[in-house]
C-alpha cells in the first residue's frame, strides 16, 4: 500500500555551455520528482524533466495527481493502470490547464514513472525486465489507448505485441551487447570550433558510431561551418545529426536544409515549430531523402498518431519524461511500429530510464536498436548511473528503472 | 510607468448544473486575474480562464510574466508588444513547460490582456475603439507573427488591414445596431429534458436566434433526443449549434454526427481530441456540408493555421482568454480572415473582453458580424457587465476592456 508521497525541486547548474542550443542559452536540468513509498518501505521514484524555471509549478500539479494514489496497491494500480491514467490525465478541473499536454501532463509524466518505478522494485526486477515479461493484456492494460481508435485499437495493440512474439529471442542478444549510444554532447550550440573539433575526436575514440550537432543560428553560414567540421572530423562512416531546436522559419528551412543536405546529414531535428505538423510535411518533401526527427516538444500520443499520419517524421524521438510517461511512451512506440518508424528517444531523463525503454521496445515491439542518445552533464546524481563502455549502454541490472537521485 | 502588479486568484462556484457539460460536470468558473497599476494610479485587469483546480499554477507563472513589466511605459510596451509577447512566451527556460500552450500560456493570455486594458485606460476609450482607430503599422507592431512566415508575414497582415479599409464606414452600423449573440446556456449537459425546453423558449423570447446544447453523453440516443427537442422548440427558423466537448472517439463521432444531420445543426462542436487535426479533417469530409466548430482548446496560432490549412473547421472559435490574450486573439483572426473562416469565439470571459473583439474583428478586418456566445452566469461579478438587450450585445462605451472584477 502506497504510505507516503513526496515531491522534490531538484535542479543542477550546468557548467561552460553544456546543454546549450538556439534556444536554450542557459539551461539548468532541473527535475519534478516524485517519491511513492510504500508500507513496506520500497520506494519508487519517477520524475519529469524541465529546464530550471517553473520546475516547482510542474511539483505542484505532480503533487496533485500523486495525491489520488494514497492507500493503494502498487499491484493493483498497475494491474488497470491504462485505465487509471485515462482518470487523471481527463481529470475534469485540471484538465482544462491541458489538455495532455504542458505542466499537468509533465506532472503526470512524474508520478506515472514513480509508479512503473515502485511496481519493478517491489517485483525486484529492473523495469526492461518487467515489461518485456508481461503478457500482451497485462501489458496492453497498462495503456490508455482513447482517441486512438482509428489506427490501433485493443485488438490491434495486441495483436502487434503477439506478432513480435516469435522472433523476440532472436532480438535478446542485445542484453549481452549493449545497445548502442551517440554522444549529444560533441556539439552544444555555445561551444567554439575547435572544441567542437576536438570532441568529434574524442568520442570516435570512446566507441560512439554517431555524433549530435546543434544548429538554428541566426546566421545560417556557422551552421554550414560547423556542420561540415563535424563530417569532416568524423569521416564519412560517423553518422551526424543535425538539431535545430525549431529555430528556423518554414521559408528558412527550406533554405537551409537544402544547403546542409551536401553533408549528409543522417537527420535533421527539429526545424521548426513542433505544433506546426504542416509545415514538417511540405518541409520532409523538399529535402527527402534526408529525414526529418522530431518529439523532444510533442506532448502526446495524439499528435504523435498526426506527425505519423502525416508521414514526415523519419525518426520519432519520445521522451517518457516529457509525454505522459512510461505508459504512454509504451503507447507511442506501439504507433510508430505500426507506421514502420523508429523511435529514438530524447533523453530528458539522461538515459537513467530509456536505457530500459529502448531494450524493450527492440525485445518485444521488434523496433530496431538503433541507438539511443547519450548525454553524461548529470551522470553523477543517479544512485545507479548508466554504464557506457565502447559506446554502448550496458544492461542495467538493479531493480526499478534506475530514476533513483542521490539525496542532496 | 507600471508601478505595482498584482495577481488573484479568483473562482466562482457555478448552480444546479450551470457550466456543466460532457467532460466537466462539476466546474468552478475561475480567473487567474493581473492588475497592473501605473502611477497614476490607473489600473489595467486582464485574466485567463481556468474551470477550477490549477488556477493558482496559473496565477504563479502570470507572476513571473508580469514581473518583466515593472518600471515600463505602458504605450512603450504596446508599440512594439508583437515583439515583447514574443520573447516573453520563448523565455527559455519557462518555453519548456509548453511551449506556446497549457499553464504558461494561460498565464501570458492573463498578462497580455492586463497591458491591453491598461493601454485603453490610459487613452480613456474602450478597447474595440482603441483597436479600431490603430494604424495598420500600430497594429500589426502588437502582434507575434512567427511561424507563420508561409502563409501571412507582415506585409501580407498589412495589406489584408489596409484592404478593409474602404468598406470599413459600411460595418460600423453595428455600434448603433449591437452584436448578436447565442445562447449557450439553454442545454447544459445536466440540465434535464423539461428544462431545456423551457429554457429555449425563454432563449428565443429573449431575443435570441441561435442556441447551443451540450451533447456527447455516453448514451447517444440521448443526445439525439435532446438535439430534436431543441429543434422542435425552436423551430426551423432558429440556428442550433450542438457542442461534443471533444467526448467522441473519431469511429463514433462519425456514426453519431451522420444521425444528427437529420435535425440540421448549424454546426458541430468539438467532435474529438482537440489535437487531432486528421480526424476531423476525416469527419468534416463524412459530415458535409453540416460544418465543425473548433478553438476553445487550441493554445496557439500555429496549431490554428494548421486547423485552417486543413479545412477541415467551418466556425474558428478562438478565445483570448485561453490563446495568448488579446495579440494572439487578433493573429488568429487575421488567419481566419486569409482562409475565409468566420471567428465565433469561445466566451471564458463570459463576453466581458470578446464585445471588443468582435467589433474589432467585424469594423476593421472585414469579419461577418454573426453572433457571439452569451453565458450570463458570472454577470454580477464584474463591474460592467455586457449589457443584452433583444439578444444583442450593446456596444461598451467604459474605458478599457471591461475586464475588472468586483472585489470579492
């Protein structure tokens, strides 16, 4: 029985323009925790991820969705939880400060993970392993698949799960190999050529196969530069994305884009505005066959089944600290197995959970293990940090889904 | 100079099931409400509305908002406002939390609308004169057009104003003659059968040509029921809208919607998932020519033009009290206007702020003047009401934007 509920402001400063892009100059990673603690003492932690300012506004409404959970059993909760999410995130007063998106569904987002978090380590088991072992129903009764009806209802969704049953062990190898990272982390928006340089170099040396550039200045030739120093640093075998952080007006975009395709980029991410599904449409067309990527902003399952719908996105990058968590993470990668497209988290989180995510949905949705983005700015404030070695994230082995911060 | 900045939180319990509809049945109408006062004491309201529950979050980041205000002229802020309202809504580390929708933008709808009505104070006029009398230039300089570069910059917005102008002395009959509203509050969705018939009769004694029930109960044949008693109290004669409040999945909101063409609703409200701009695009298409109403839960511009260059919406029902306050209100009409789709705004202010804008939109951006929503419930709560009379909006003539609020 869940006993105690607490809410934590946790924020980290970050130092010498890491986590910097076109429009975030000065970013502090901050997280909306949240602490479900059952009679037993286990204690399951969740949390959504902001960027400093209002990260107590986002605790405030986490506060009150965890409020509903008081007294009950995480078995049970857990058991119905698609059901339950469907309650709270239509929760009738709250939900017009939505709806399904913004602080109330970060908020959500919070306590949703803290309860995937309590049901692993209750089970003992780290959360990869929980998922990928639940039955179909127990998995599809984890889901809210309202407003979904057109393209993947019940039957559908279980009918996609059982599909992958078959060849699931031939994907289970990947526990013993790691799944693949690229490093985030080479290119922030403020760092200068040469250090640019010299972190393309230093994470071809620690094993990374892909590299993350950020782009959307205003003035579009250092893009061009540094975008070109990237490829010619790495060579022509390192993929290199491109991140523009919505920067870029369609009519620049469309310019731009055109003149980044010369170095081949493997995506392009985030060109413009992510409520703008229209504009990612005439834009995907314009500069096909270079891929568009987009998600870090799109809050819901609803508008993702959009941008699916629309095929413009060639990678959908999900964030379960940004959508309203695991279960609706699970929910979202469903959809894009359907549209045949990958999910290639952003990780908000740091990877402490997608780490999780990315092996389930390789094991038992049948999404290729592409790889996973790799930023190490808050490694040292998880209780379990993930594990890189030659580029690749090492199964996590402890129970829950490694979201433990260490007390300050 | 903007001297003090106050915020409250304000909310109003509704009666015997005033406001309730499919989704809400219970809600408490509340606004998250700025004060700016200058030193001359005059003092600007504007708000943002909310139904309850998370107002107070509202109230928190409006006062983050409006402390970037302290110590500025307030005809300063206004001659260059498009570009202040742009870079407080990507303040970068608050965009997190939306951007451009939920709780942040709420709150920069309650603050915008705050400078709004200080400017028409200070000039001693009502907003909808002050709009009226800008200059094309001045216009436009109050307004975000970003993101919207591919179909209205600012040359395109300017010529559209200054395209009206011609025909303009022909529409200002309607500051003698008032702007017609509906009732909307003839079927709220726990209202009982006997009761929305005797409160059409009233409707239509009262003046009123156009009412609106709420549908989208989990039994359809109620709705149905309900949608042919208000057909055959009104009569043929009467426009009647019927509202889902988004309750339909998009296979049942087909089915249902092609059983109520049969009582020719002027229009269907919130068929579905205010984010999925592809079922109704769908079900627009399957319905008609019965018409879709959307708005009331779109945040922003862009999510709108998405709407319009979909086709899919027949009526735009902006509110600049759930949009970014009165600027993006105007934006969203300029849009409207350029796709050729009338605005019927959503009233969560009840209409105190919306007679402004619809003279506005009808006067100077050539709008047909056709009808605006008329909720009576929260009358006595402001300072000077919208004054009805044979179901007619009477023009303001009170300085500013008839937003202030009686002290509790």
């Amino acid at each position: 029985m869940i006993r105690n509920i607490t809410i934590r402001d946790r924020r980290f400063a970050l130092s010498g323009g890491a986590g910097s892009d076109a429009v975030h100059r000065d970013p502090v990673y901050s997280y909306a925790v949240t602490e479900l603690t059952d009679d037993s003492g286990v204690k399951g932690t969740g949390f959504a991820f902001t960027l400093g300012e209002g990260n107590e506004l986002v605790c405030k409404a986490a506060a009150f969705y965890a409020s509903r959970l008081k007294g009950l059993d995480i078995e049970a909760v857990m058991a119905d939880f698609g059901n339950l999410f469907n309650r709270l995130s239509n929760e009738q007063q709250f939900r017009w400060l939505g709806p399904h998106k913004g602080i109330v569904h970060l908020a959500l987002a919070s306590v949703t993970n803290a309860c995937f978090d309590l049901w692993a380590q209750k089970r003992g088991v780290p959360l990869w392993k929980l998922l990928t072992d639940l039955t179909a129903e127990q998995l599809v009764a984890t889901l809210d698949l309202s407003y979904l009806e057109d393209v993947l209802d019940r039957e559908a969704a279980l009918a996609l799960i059982r599909g992958e049953e078959a060849t699931r062990p031939l994907r289970e190898s990947i526990l013993e190999t790691g799944y693949p990272g690229y490093d985030t982390s080479v290119g922030w928006f403020n760092y200068d050529d040469e250090k640019v340089r010299e972190n393309c170099r230093r994470a071809i040396g620690r094993g990374f196969g892909a590299l993350k550039l950020k782009v959307g200045s205003e003035d579009a030739e250092r893009d061009i530069r540094r975008a070109h120093i990237v490829r010619e640093t790495a060579g022509d075998g390192v993929k290199v994305m491109l991140d523009a952080n919505q920067q870029w007006t369609l009519p620049a975009a469309l310019k731009i884009c055109t003149s980044l395709r010369s170095m081949n980029p493997y995506w392009i991410e985030e060109p413009t505005h992510p409520d703008d599904i229209a504009a990612h449409g005439v834009l995907a067309a314009a500069i096909a066959p270079v891929p568009l990527a987009i998600g870090e902003h799109v809050p819901n399952r609803v508008i993702f089944k959009n941008y699916l719908q629309a095929k413009c996105a060639g990678f959908i990058q999900a964030d379960a600290v940004r959508l309203g968590g695991v279960s609706e993470f699970i929910t979202v990668s469903l959809l894009c197995r359907k549209y045949g497209i990958p999910v290639v988290p952003h990780v908000g989180d740091m990877g402490q959970l997608h780490q999780h995510l990315v092996l389930f949905n390789h094991i038992r949705l049948g999404h290729e293990a592409l790889f996973l983005e790799h930023i190490p700015h808050l490694q040292k404030q998880f209780v379990h940090p993930v594990q890189i070695i030659d580029g690749r994230y090492q199964t996590p082995q402890e129970a829950g889904s490694s979201c433990a911060l260490i007390d300050p």
